[in-house]
C-alpha cells in the first residue's frame, strides 16, 4: 500500500512539473512573454481576457486537483483535504477577482501585483505551503501526547 501512494504521489509531482513545462503548449498566455521581457518599461500585450481567466483558470484546478492528491496520499485524512479544498476554493475566489481588476484595464503600476497574483495562479504555490504545515501540524500533536 505505502508503495502505491508512492507511485501515486511521484505520478501527480510529474504531472505538476509536466504542466510547468508544456505551458506554452497546453495555455495561451501572452503574460508569459511579456512578464518575461523588461515589462517594466514595455506595451502591454492584447490580451483576449476571457480567455486568458479560463485558461488560468483551468490551469488553477489542474494544480489544484493535483495537490489535493497529493496532500490526501501524504497524510490520508478526510480533514487536511477538507480544510484544504477549501482553502484553494476561497483562494481561487479571491485571486480570481484580483486577477480581474488587475486586467481591466493593464495599468503600468499594477504589473507587479498582476505578477504574483497569476503567479498564485498558475503555479502549485499553495502546495508547497500547505505540505510541510501539515507534517508540521502532525508531529507537534505527536509530542504533545
């Protein structure tokens, strides 16, 4: 059983990583470019803004579904997943509407904060935060009995 969740857990890291990497493939997102060049100084680009939410929306669930996974193999509790679906959907509402104002309309003073909250996003931030709180959660209970 250990090895399955092992395997199942390696799975869904690969897969996050493989969403990383064929990002330019799987989401049309000219923030990449742009937040890749001195965007500082540069035009912003046309954006289909629409398209853009629901592509970084989906590419948020993706991540999202996979963390949850991942976080339900590492500590296989009904709570942490509970708690933590439910911090990725209070999250998603928050940054989302952020996201929104941020790009309606593209302001030169906003491109930093649009930075990181796409960043949110689009990257398995949540993950990293929430994996070693848990664990950190889980042992201090352990010493405390």
């Amino acid at each position: 059983m250990k090895i399955i969740k092992w395997v199942l857990g390696i799975g869904c890291l690969i897969l996050l990583v493989s969403v990383r990497l064929f990002e330019e493939v799987l989401f049309h997102d000219p923030l990449v470019d742009f937040f890749r060049s001195n965007f500082t100084q540069a035009e912003p680009p046309v954006l289909e803004k629409w398209k853009l939410m629901s592509l970084t929306s989906a590419r948020f669930f993706i991540n999202t579904l996979l963390s949850l996974i991942i976080l339900y193999l590492a500590f296989s509790k009904k709570s942490i997943l509970k708690f933590s679906g439910l911090f990725y959907a209070g999250s998603f509402i928050i940054l989302i509407g952020l996201f929104y104002y941020l790009l309606s309309p593209l302001k030169a003073e906003n491109y930093m904060f649009l930075f990181y909250v796409r960043r949110f996003l689009i990257q398995p931030l949540f993950l990293i935060l929430l994996l070693p709180a848990f664990y950190y959660q889980q042992n201090i209970k352990k010493t405390d009995l």
